[in-house]
C-alpha cells in the first residue's frame, strides 16, 4: 500500500491570513490542512469569520491541536478541508 502524504498549508503568518485560508481551501485536495493561526486564543476576528464560513458552507472541519511550549500552551488552528462541499 503507498504510504500517505500529509498535506499541511501554514498561512498564520500571512499579511492577510482570512483570504490565504479561503484560497488555500480553494486550491486544496481533500484531507490538506490548514493552519490558519497560532496562539492561546483566536484574537482575529475576521479570520475566524472566514473560518466559520468554510464550516458552515460544508467546505473543511476546524481543529485545535495543543502545543505546549516553555511557558505555557498555545493552540494550532486548522481547517480540514473534506472531500465534499463546492467552492
């Protein structure tokens, strides 16, 4: 069986992060993720808008993953992009 190759964007650190997250799901195959913020809390809140919008239209899944550094915790944020849903 071929192995299988995560696909992982990273757009946290984009000049406009709302739009590259749109884009990147626009792009991307079924299963990529997206990491569209790193943080203890999603303080963007046109970039969690967008976020929202990608769930509520059927297009990705929102993930937190938990990163532990040296001195506290912050959270990955991720969109999953499904296999269905149409952008």
């Amino acid at each position: 069986m071929p192995e299988q190759i995560e696909l992982v964007v990273d757009v946290s650190s984009h000049d406009q992060p709302g739009q590259a997250l749109e884009r990147a799901v626009e792009l991307g195959r079924p299963g990529q993720k997206v990491i569209y913020a790193r943080d203890w809390f999603l303080f963007n809140r046109s970039l969690a808008s967008a976020a929202w919008a990608l769930y509520e239209g059927g297009l990705v899944d929102l993930v937190q993953r938990r990163v532990p550094t040296a001195r506290y915790t912050k959270f990955e944020y991720i969109a999953i992009k499904r296999s269905s849903g149409v952008m």
